[in-house]
C-alpha cells in the first residue's frame, strides 16, 4: 500500500512539474554550421478552454552568465501565462559562461520569434500577437528584440525568414538597460561583450540610447530598492519610450528587490504588475 502511494505522489509531482509543458524545441537543429548550439524552446501551450491566442517568449534572467533564474522567471512565468490563456515559450539562449558573446544572444532571440511566427498554426496563436518578456539580463535581451528588429541577426548565418523578427510587444522587467560605466550592471555587459568592448560598442548596447520610431509597444517594471540593477536603468528606458513617443508603461515600485519574477511570496504586492501587465496586453489587442 505504502509503495503504491509512493509511486502515485511520485506521478502527481511529475505532473505538476510538466504543467503545460509539451515539448522542447531545438532552434539550430535543422541549420548548418549551428546545429552543435543547445538552444531550445520549452513550449508551454494555453489550456483549450481560455486560449486567447496571444503567445509570449520568456526570457530569463543571469546577468548573461547563466540562466539560474529560469524555474522563477521562466517555468513559474510560463505556468501562470498559461492559467490566463497565454502560450507561452521559455527560451534557453547561449551565455557567457558557455563562452557566448554577442551576437549569440540575439541570435537566439531572432530564431524564437521566427520559429514561434512560422508555427503559429501549430500552436494555435495569432502570428501578429508574439511578444517578448524579460527578466534582469533578459530583460535587455527582449528590449534589443524591438530596438534592433530591423537588424536582420539571421541572414548572415545563411536563414531566410519569411515572417517579421519585431515583437509586437516588449516586456522588460527590473531590467539591465545601459551598458554606461555610471549605471551598468558590469557582469551582464562583460558576458554580452567581453572585457574588451570599444565605446561604440558600449553605446549601441546602451538601450536608452538605441529606440527606434517603430519600437513596439513596451511594458517596463522596476523597484527603487533592487540591489542588482541600479533602476536607474529602467528610468532611462522609460525617458527614450517617451522621448520617442513609443506606447508603453512604466510601473515603478518602491520595493520588491530583484529576481521575483511573478512571484508574490517573493515580492509581494509589487508582484501583482502581472495583473496590470494582463489588463495592458489585453487592450493592446482589442481583446476582453
């Protein structure tokens, strides 16, 4: 009887664990010359009964080292993407401590939405409502995915991509932003351009100095007392937003700290800009 039991709660866990979760996507497998790069998509579709269509790629935090963050900022996000009809897709971009630099990361980043585009069917999603999320270091990933959307990444590596590589939407959440020695978070530049950037390196990957006419529409969150990344960071993307006259909102919070993802036992109230973010996502696409 006790094994029985054991072996049932072994099977709830593992269910738990897997919820939404249907299946890991290699972005390079079918391309020449990339196919030894461990990139992946964990899919997580919308439920049937409250899928809205909308899908979104999560990117998680590590100062572009590692993805330590990724069960809070990424399979936790997916889940809760999911319980309001969200698809959801958890990429696992190249960082530094595998020894990838830029391009790698962007690299990556293009591939996601172009596959995302192109399988849009498959997953039941609207291809012109694929948008970018964010944490920390991938919340500057997600912010050059519509900065530098016109900078095909792809093309060089010999992929023809016959769907748009813009976001139709930004979320960078307590994110780095400037790559500027006053404000920069200095292992997240160092892993994306090395200890050997030149200045107009530094300047082309100082977000708030890179936003275009056409940035899509971006939701920006913060607290003033993160401990990791200065949030000064996110003011000075909120004033290049406004500058530009791009639609978006900022939430700033006073507390919350740094690395919360959704999560409300981490951050508690400030958590809950997932709730204003749904209610903005929503609106942006005439959606109830």
């Amino acid at each position: 009887m006790f094994k029985k039991l054991t072996i049932t709660l072994l099977l709830v866990v593992t269910s738990l664990a897997m919820f939404g979760q249907s299946q890991t996507v290699l972005l390079w497998k079918d391309v020449p010359n990339m196919k030894r790069y461990g990139s992946k998509l964990y899919v997580y579709p919308a439920p049937d009964s409250n899928r809205n269509r909308i899908a979104v790629i999560v990117c998680p935090g590590g100062s572009y080292s590692h993805l330590m963050g990724i069960k809070t900022e990424g399979y936790e996000v997916a889940e809760w993407l999911n319980s309001q009809g969200i698809t959801a897709f958890v990429l696992r971009y190249r960082v530094g401590m595998n020894g990838h630099h830029h391009p790698a990361m962007i690299e990556d980043m293009q591939r996601a939405i172009q596959y995302v585009r192109e399988n849009a069917d498959k997953w039941q999603i609207n291809s012109y409502q694929v948008g970018t999320m964010g944490f920390s270091a991938g919340g500057h990933l997600v912010t050059m995915s519509g900065a530098f959307a016109n900078d095909n990444y792809l093309a060089p590596l010999g992929i023809h991509s016959s769907v748009s590589l813009r976001p139709d939407f930004v979320v960078p959440v307590y994110p780095v932003v400037s790559m500027q020695d006053s404000i920069a978070h200095q292992r997240s530049r160092k892993n994306l351009l090395t200890n050997n950037f030149t200045k107009e390196q530094q300047d082309k990957f100082s977000m708030e100095l890179q936003i275009p006419d056409d940035m899509p529409p971006a939701f920006l969150v913060t607290a003033k007392d993160d401990p990791v990344v200065m949030y000064q960071n996110s003011v000075n993307l909120d004033k290049a937003l406004t500058e530009k006259k791009i639609k978006h909102v900022f939430q700033l919070y006073e507390t919350g700290g740094h690395g919360y993802g959704m999560s409300e036992e981490i951050a508690g109230d400030t958590a809950k800009w997932k709730w204003i973010f749904l209610k903005w996502v929503n609106e942006i696409f005439k959606m109830k």
